[in-house]
C-alpha cells in the first residue's frame, strides 16, 4: 500500500485517540441574553389601572452551568446538568406611579452531541435536547395599580439546540465555547415569557 493511502487511516487513528470515549465534566461561565415578552406584565399593570404608561425590559447577565457527559465515539455524546438562564429585568412607568418586574430561570438538560473532529486538537459540534426549568416571575407596582404586585412561578419543559468548539489543551483537559438558544421559558398565563441566548466559556475534563 502507497503511503499517500495510507496518510487519512493515519489521521483517522490520531483523532480517535485524542477524542477518546468515556466520562468528562464540564463547568462554564455563562454570557445570557434573555428577551423578555411584555404583555405578561404589561397586561397585569393596565388591568389594575395602569393607564399612560410607557415599558421596557433590560438583560444581560454573566451565570454558570456545570455538566456531565458521555462520550460513545469521537462523534457521538450526550450530557446532563444545571443550566441558570438568568434574570430578564422590567420596568414600566406609568400616571402615579412606577412598577419594577423580574423573570428568573434556571433547570436541569439532556442534550445530545454531535461532534465533527477537524484535527487531534480541534473539534466542533452541534446539540440538541431538553431542558426542565423551574420560572420564577416577580412583579412590584405602587398605586394606582399596586393589586397588579404579585410573585408566581411555573415550571416547563422547552427545547434547547446550540452549538459549539472544543480545542484540546492536554491529555485530559478541553477548552470548550458554546452557544445555545432556549425559547418560551414560562407561560403566558402565569409569569409570562422570555427567550435566551447564552454564550458560554469553560474547560472540560475527562476522567
């Protein structure tokens, strides 16, 4: 066998290696960007005699998550953890008075990995699974529409995809981005709603 055949057996084997099977953790710093929607707590204030009032909500907001995983093969993986989405923040000016509201997230995922190995060092994938959040949703309004203060809380199943990069460090430790996008965590009937983008930055280690 020429060598130059033997060139991509030799590249497959090397990555294979440095990608092995087997258990790792993962713990990351994490960038969110919740969206909040509105009509939840804007809907609150005015059926409790909010009039002329303007609304408006802020984000951003640096978290954590921690993982743990699986890998089958160089390609294939699954992970389970704690996810905290972060703090979608209201506000609403209104005649007389001022309302402040908050939307706070956080729950346990299952994603599966599918991981694409471009070199012994470097890889990229992509994830999709489920997260189970617990949404707590807070609400503080002064008079004349003070009845609209009330905390809630729900918890849902939502869809989370993302995707991501992992680059070998050493024999045992990655580092590793993410983005991940998680839509509709609450319910438009309790807490109301927010959509989050999270980006996040860790190490992973495999045991």
């Amino acid at each position: 066998m020429k060598l130059h055949h033997l060139a991509p057996l030799a590249l497959i084997a090397l990555t294979s290696t440095a990608f092995a099977d087997g258990f790792y953790g993962v713990g990351e710093f994490t960038r969110s960007s919740p969206s909040l929607d509105k009509d939840y707590f804007d809907a609150s204030l005015t059926g409790n005699g909010a009039s002329g009032f303007s609304s408006r909500d802020d984000h951003n907001g640096t978290q954590w998550r921690l993982q743990g995983g699986y890998r089958f093969n160089p390609y294939l993986a699954i992970e389970a953890g704690y996810i905290d989405f972060g703090t979608a923040k209201y506000k609403a000016n209104y005649a007389g008075g001022t309302a402040h509201g908050s939307l706070k997230a956080g729950g346990v995922d299952v994603v599966g990995l599918a991981s694409l190995p471009l070199n012994d060092n470097f890889s990229v994938f992509g994830k999709a699974g489920l997260v189970y959040a617990n949404v707590k949703s807070s609400l503080t309004a002064s008079d004349p529409a003070a009845l609209a203060s009330e905390n809630s809380s729900t918890r849902v199943v939502r869809p989370l995809l993302g995707v991501g990069a992992s680059y070998k460090i050493t024999q045992n430790v990655d580092l590793r981005a993410d983005f991940d996008h998680v839509s509709g965590l609450g319910k438009s009937s309790t807490t109301g709603k927010m959509n989050d983008n999270m980006f996040s930055l860790g190490v992973a280690y495999h045991f």
